[in-house]
C-alpha cells in the first residue's frame, strides 16, 4: 500500500497542529473529569478519541476548543508557528445540530464569516459549502423543516464555511440512525482527504473509529486517561466494501480489547 | 365542519345566544332601564353618544398605545441592561417587583399631582402597570440562550454586541412576545384606572370618565356603551399583539407553528 506508507511518512513530517500536555479537569464540585493526558495530533491525521460515556473525551475535545479550561496542563495549537492562531483555522461540530431555529440554512452557515469578520467571497464560501454537503437546493430552509440528517450537515456546512485547518468533531452523528450516520461518516472522511483537514473526532462507535480513522486513541472511563493507541493503517479512500472486510473485523476486535483491558483496569482501581 | 370555522363560528354563537337572553331576561322581567339596560338600548346608546364616547376613546387609547410604547422601549431597555450585569440585575430587581406589587390605585394619585401635565402623569401609571411582564420575560429570554450556540459564538470569538444581536435578541421572542401580550390588557386597566384616580373633566377626558359621570347621573346605557368600548379596545390590542407575534414568529418557533394534531 504505497499511498498509505507515503502518508505515514508525511505525517510524521508535517507539523503538529495539538499539541496536550499534561492536562488534566476537575470540576469545582469536585468531579474529576479528565486524568492526566497528553496528546499530540499532527496536521493531516484523523484522529479519534474512542471510549465509553463519561470517560472525558468529550472534555477534552472543548479543551482543544478552547471551550474549556484545564485544571493543569496546557493546550497548544500549532505550537510550532510563530503567528498566533486565530479562531478562523478551527472548527468545531457539536453532538446536536446546534442551528439558530430563527435563521435560514443559509445564514445559519453565513454565521462563521459573520462573526470573524471574514467578508472576503461570502457567497462563494457558503455555496461551496453548502454543495460540500449537498445541501444547494436548501438555502432558504429553516432547520425545523429538515431532518436530522440534513441539520447535522447544516452544522458541518457552518464548520468548513470558514476553510478550517482543525475540525473537532464530538459524536456528531450519535443521535442518527445507522444509515444516516454510515453515509456522513463517508462523507466527513471524503471531505478530510480533499480538504487536507486535520480532525479530531470523538465516538464510543468502534465501527465509526475504525473507518474514519489513522489513529485512534483509547480512553479509559473516569477519570479519563489515554490507555492505548492503534494507527489504522489502511488506505483511502475506505470504501462500503472495507466496513464488511476481515481487515475491518480485525481493527474492531483489536480496539474492542483495548477498551476491555481499560475498563479492566479502571475495575480494579476501583476495588 | 372544519377546525378554523369552529375555532370562530363556537364562541361567536355562545355569544349571540348570551345576547338574546339577556334581552329576553329584560324584557320579560321588565327590568328597569337604569338598573341593566337590554343589548339593544346599550347599541342604540352606543350610536347616538358616538361623538362624545369615541372622543373619550381616542384619549383612553392614546395613553394606552403610549404607555406600551413606553414600557417596550424602557422595559427592553432595563432587561438589556440586567443582562449585561447579574450585580445590576440582584441590585435592582427587588424595586422592580416593589413597583409591581404597589397598586397603581396607591400611587396614582402622588403622580398626578408631582406631574403637571395630565396626559404623561396618566401615562406614567399605565407604564408601571404595564412594564413589569416586559422586563421579566425579556430578562428570561434574553439568558435563555442555547448553550451549544453560546458555545459556537464564543468559538468564533463574538463580542458583547454581536452575541447580543445575533444570539441573545433572537432567543428572547417568543418570550417577549409573551410578556407584550400580557402588558397590552395591563397597559389598558392602567390607563383606566388611573383616570378613575385622576376623574377630573374637560375636553381630554377618557373612557373612564365617561363611566364614572354616567354612574353619578345614572346613566347606566352610556356606562355599558363605555364599557363596551373599553373592551373592544382590550380585545383590539391582544388581537394586534398576537399578530405580530404570528407574523415574526411563525416560521421557526413551537408557539405560532400550525400542527398537524392536537396536543392534549
């Protein structure tokens, strides 16, 4: 697989785009919802946070965001550039759809170039992502009168709209149905390799982990930590026919007993 | 029969049946005109005191729409300003409810008499009456703000303003919506009542001066007609403020969405 090892050898070129160290969240009321964690994601990578519900993943997700602030710790994006980061190169895409009910599909998307001033090719952008996701026909919907589905890409429209270097992503399509979630999966993953976006993903789907993913980190449940790491070392793009192959079935059974071991342990610290 | 039809055609036939029994009642008892006057004489009063009853509505109107308009303007204005700072809001809100809860009858009268001018002293009682529903639910709506979009706005590194235009504003509504409608009746009896308190004559006399001229002279049509007018006018206003609530509301929030079933 020539394409895949080039790729490997390109991320390990290519610069860091998070960089976490040492982070660590607890909650005033005492909740200690994020262990000790340090992870580095370079420009490029799709990486997934997978774990059960409540391990932190989520936490360290809006950390990264700048949503949160760690206990101890620190957060860093694009440690290596000299010019500050600015909110135009990050995106992020929540659980639910988080549209303004009272906006039109297509000002919720205009919402980004709005809010940071970006007044450059407006309408270009929002075409374009709108297409992205395939909603053109839909400007002028408001998002009552769409399914689930279709607001959710709405929410991805509103992310890329800004041409983001970082997209975040925590369980963006955990309150679908199998189908729906199968086809955005392809989609977000088609949509990494042409933008050359960085990602980072959050999920307590094997399966999603497995096909989205060129690494994925394992956490344990609370408080979260990071137990283990496995680079999905496939090419692109994965295809309906990668999610039904033994290779497939081996990567899940390979994550599956990562995330045993984790809850395992956390067992036995707990007894 | 269809819903929209029975949604009028129900209460508009109660009301004609509560019409033609109370003018049958009178006239089968014979009761005295100057005791309860039958729906006839009262339309017929209605009529032929027309140049004097509508000049009292236009004053009692004016000090209404007047008095909204006033308890928009600072009513907005004040929730605006507790939710820019909760210090403000602990601060102040307790002298908001105390202004509620003092009957307007109360302080009416120390109004008139502190503002010369009888048509803004009448149009400060009605503006206490009728601003405390504003304040509260746009204070409400205004916090009642989706955290994930809250989220989103600080994201995109929105400032004071532009979370409150583009995300606190729209979010407040269908709340103020809410309290608009309550304070349209309120701005109403506010103004009435203080007329009452006020009950001097002259040519800008309202409504309920008319009531209260025609009960000394035991003129019981004319009152009914006044009174008649009075809720008209109360009516006229829920009917304006629900419109507009309709009209910007209608496409995205559960309040003004017309739905396929009946939720029970």
């Amino acid at each position: 697989m020539p394409t895949n090892h080039q790729s490997l050898i390109t991320n390990h070129r290519s610069s860091v785009a998070v960089q976490v160290e040492g982070a660590t969240k607890t909650y005033p009321s005492g909740l200690a919802a994020l262990g000790m964690v340090d992870v580095q994601v370079r420009e490029g990578e799709f990486v997934t946070l997978l774990g059960p519900s409540g391990c932190g993943k989520s936490t360290l997700l809006r950390m990264v965001g700048g949503l949160l602030q760690p206990s101890t710790g620190n957060v860093r994006l694009w440690p290596e550039s000299s010019h500050a980061t600015s909110h135009q190169h990050l995106a992020f895409v929540f659980q639910s759809p988080t549209l303004m009910p009272w906006a039109s599909v297509e000002r919720n998307v205009r919402l980004p170039l709005d809010l940071t001033h970006s007044g450059a090719d407006t309408e270009s952008k929002i075409r374009s992502a709108l297409e992205l996701v395939g909603l053109r026909g839909f400007r002028n919907a408001y998002p009552r009168e769409l399914s689930g589905g279709m607001q959710m890409r709405v929410s991805i429209a509103r992310a890329l709209v800004t041409e983001p270097r970082l997209l975040l992503m925590d369980e963006p399509f955990g309150a679908l149905d199998e189908i729906t979630r199968n086809r955005l999966d392809r989609e977000i993953r088609d949509l990494w390799a042409r933008r050359s976006l960085t990602a980072l993903f959050v999920t307590h789907s094997i399966y999603e982990a497995v096909f989205l993913s060129t690494r994925v980190l394992v956490m344990s449940a609370r408080p979260g930590r990071i137990v283990g790491e496995i680079a999905v070392d496939e090419p692109h793009p994965r295809t309906d026919a990668f999610r039904v192959s033994e290779r497939f079935a081996r990567w899940c059974a390979q994550l599956s007993d990562l995330l045993a071991d984790a809850s395992g342990e956390s067992n036995r610290d707990a007894a | 029969m269809s819903t929209r039809l029975l949604r009028y055609l129900a209460p508009g036939t109660v009301g004609v049946a509560f019409l033609f029994l109370w003018e049958g009642l009178v006239r089968a008892f014979e009761v005295p005109f100057y005791l309860v006057p039958s729906p006839v004489l009262v339309l017929r009063t209605l009529v032929h005191d027309a140049p004097l009853l509508l000049g009292s509505l236009v004053v009692t109107l004016k000090i209404t729409v007047l008095a909204l308009l006033l308890s928009v303007v600072l009513g907005v204005g004040i929730a605006f300003l507790f939710v820019q700072s909760r210090t403000l809001e602990r601060s102040l809100f307790p002298y908001v409810v105390l202004l509620q809860v003092t009957p307007i009858v109360a302080i009416a009268p120390l109004i008139i008499i502190w503002v010369k001018d009888p048509l803004a002293a009448l149009v400060i009682c009605a503006t206490i009456v009728a601003i405390f529903p504003i304040i509260s639910n746009t204070s409400l709506g205004l916090r009642s703000v989706d955290p994930g979009l809250a989220d989103l706005f600080h994201l995109y590194g929105a400032g004071r303003w532009q979370t409150l235009a583009r995300l606190r504003v729209p979010s407040a509504l269908p709340y103020f919506f809410a309290g608009l409608r309550v304070a349209g009746g309120l701005a109403l009896i506010g103004a009435v009542v203080a007329e009452f308190v006020a009950g001097t004559g002259g040519t800008g006399s309202g409504l309920a001066y008319q009531i209260l001229q025609a009960g000394l002279q035991l003129n019981i049509p004319r009152l009914f007609a006044a009174l008649v007018l009075i809720t008209l006018t109360g009516v006229a206003i829920f009917l304006l403020v629900s419109l507009a609530a309709n009209l910007t509301l209608r496409r995205w929030h559960e309040s003004e969405l017309a739905t396929e079933h009946q939720i029970r």
